[in-house]
C-alpha cells in the first residue's frame, strides 16, 4: 500500500497532485495515557480486501488489513518494511505512527457481497495485528467481522492481542454459517523476553488464555510459537517451558517458527541487539550472514524439540468437542506448491492448523 493508493478525489479516483495524505483523511496526536506519543492518520481507503502477490508464497490468498503499523511494537516485526512504503520509517515510526483505515467495514460489506467476489478464505492479522489498541478506540472488526458473517465468508485470524475476545460473540455467530479459526502467537513465555522485544503486546499468558477462552466456545485455536529467538529464548528449558503452557491452555496445534530477519526489521533488531546483547551480534551475523532466514539445520532443530515436547505435554489432546466440530461450510484447499515466506513449518500435536494460519 502505497500513500499514492490514498489520495482520493471526489469521485474516488487517484490523484497524483494531491499532497501526501487523502484529501479526507484526518491526523490525529493523542497524548492520553493509553495513546501518549501515538498519532494516528485516519484514511478513506479504496478497498480493503487484497490479493496477495504470487509471489509471497504465502498459504492463503486474500487478506483484510485494516491498519498500517503497530503498536504491540515488536522489535523483530517482519512488517516494518512495509512502513517504507508510506515514506515513513519502519523503526519508530511503524511502532506509533498507525494507519486507520476508517471505512474498513463498509468496504468490506460492499466487496463481500459483490457478484465477483468469489467467496475465497480471507486471512487477518497477516502483516499487523487487527487487535492491537488502535482497535479498542476505533472498532473496525465488528463490522469487519460481520461483513464476513453476513457472507458466510470463511476466515482466520492470527493476533497477539485479548481484544479478540470482545468480538467472541461475533466470532460464534460466524462459525455457525462458515468456517471460521483462530491462532494466537507466543514464541516464548519468559516475562523478561517480553518485556524487551514485545513491550506494547500482552503478556504471552495472557495471550494463552485467549487460546483457551476461543477453544472453550467453538473456536479452533492454535498458538503460532513465534519466533523462536536464537540465544534468547531457544534453550531447552525455555522450550519446554513455553510448550508446556501451550499444552496447558488447551491449544489444538502449536507450530514453532525461528525469527527471521528481513530487510527493516533486520536493521531495526539488530540495532537493538547492539545496544542490549552486543556480544551477541556476532553470532546473529554468522547465522543470518547469507539472508533472512536462520541455516536449514537449526530450524529442523527447533522443530525436531518442539515436536517432541508436544508429545510428551500432549498438545492437542482434550480439546473441546465444539472446537473439533465440523463447520458447515468448509474451508477451500490451497493450491499446490505454496509456501511459506518464513521458511519451514510444521503442524504439531493432536489438531491440524488450518492452511490459511499454518505459517503466516
């Protein structure tokens, strides 16, 4: 999304001359304490379900995203490239410049009941989370979700954030008419990790107990264990202790994933890393010297651990029936061939993520 995709005029066409922001967006500074040094730019967006570029290699199609940026400001956010694109930068200003795409719901309500639109899974907390704090203020996903509902259009949806359960409701309503899964992602539970890497996100149990909370009603959930963050959080002990939680909040999948560094978060992490674990930066150069990814060999590692402690905690086992019952509408097959942008995953314990959050 570039800021060019913006600029509207009157009858909604794009126009170049118009100065960075839409002629009817409005910016926002709040410097209450929940949104102290935040400003949020409030756009009329032109659309709000997107196809995604072949090219990604990702498991699912289509996605909603109604912002740009976050504020659970995750120093290793593949994302914050993304913010380059708006001519902002993908360091702080991804973290507390967040774009609002005010009409979310009303674009989704009109592109979901279109004869062209093909009824395909949609996929959400795919570049920022849908449920960040933004959303406690502006809204967007009750009439997102009820778009979605009213098109009995299947979805999932991946978040770090324990707003999702004021949409619970919604959620329920959705699953009676389409196919509709959650995950939430925990890469670690160290309280510590967590406070210098995921500062605006909730604690990693609390999120955990959302995985319970959506099982509990029918919602599939599994956790995303990302990242998994090298000489950090990936002990052994470290691993076991966050399967083990995994296990006890009743997750039907659990699916590890090694921190990757792409271009803007690889900046912005290893500038932190520099200033907080500089003895480390050397080996984070020898791991991620030749791309984005950490060396084949380490990810089997990784997930060969985790693979085993699921089995011995049982991830998966005794999930509620009404998380395991069929939906009446089942979710389309991905096509052949797709992948991941993030590297290797696999689906461990007793449930089976669904395609579309397996490796997000």
């Amino acid at each position: 999304m570039r800021w060019d995709n913006l600029r509207l005029t009157a009858d909604g066409e794009a126009d170049p001359s118009v100065p960075l922001f839409a002629r009817g967006a409005v910016t926002r500074t709040f410097d209450t304490p929940e949104f102290q040094g935040m400003t949020f730019y409030e756009i009329q967006a032109r659309s709000i379900v997107n196809r995604v570029p072949a090219a990604s290699r990702v498991p699912f199609e289509y996605t909603i995203n109604p912002y740009r940026g976050c504020s659970h400001r995750c120093v290793y956010c593949f994302a914050r490239k993304t913010h380059e694109y708006l001519d902002l930068d993908s360091g702080a200003d991804f973290d507390s410049k967040i774009v609002v795409k005010v009409n979310a719901a009303e674009l989704a309500r009109r592109e979901l009941s279109s004869p062209r639109w093909g009824g395909h899974h949609i996929a959400m907390g795919t570049n920022v989370d849908c449920y960040q704090r933004a959303e406690g203020r502006y809204r967007l996903m009750p009439g997102i979700l009820t778009a979605l509902r009213e098109a009995a259009n299947p979805f999932s949806i991946l978040t770090k954030g324990t707003l999702i359960l004021r949409d619970l409701d919604l959620l329920a309503e959705a699953a009676e008419v389409t196919e509709v899964s959650a995950a939430v992602s925990a890469g670690f539970v160290d309280p510590e990790a967590w406070r210098a890497v995921e500062a605006g996100a909730p604690h990693p149990l609390r999120r955990l107990e959302v995985c319970r909370t959506l099982n509990d009603h029918g919602i599939a959930c599994g956790v995303l264990m990302a990242p998994v963050l090298p000489y950090l959080t990936d002990s052994p002990a470290q691993l076991e202790r966050t399967v083990k939680a995994v296990a006890e909040a009743g997750a039907t999948y659990v699916t590890p994933m090694v921190l990757h560094l792409r271009p803007g978060a690889r900046e912005w992490w290893l500038r932190w890393l520099s200033r907080e674990h500089p003895r480390l930066v050397p080996r984070y150069l020898e791991l991620y010297g030749r791309g984005a990814y950490a060396p084949k060999a380490y990810q089997a590692r990784i997930t060969a651990q985790v693979r085993e402690l699921a089995e011995r905690y049982g991830v998966g086992r005794g999930v509620p029936a009404s998380a395991r019952r069929r939906r009446l509408r089942p979710a389309p097959q991905d096509g052949p061939g797709q992948g991941s942008q993030h590297g290797p995953g696999h689906s461990l314990g007793q449930g089976s993520p669904p395609e579309q959050l397996r490796l997000l």
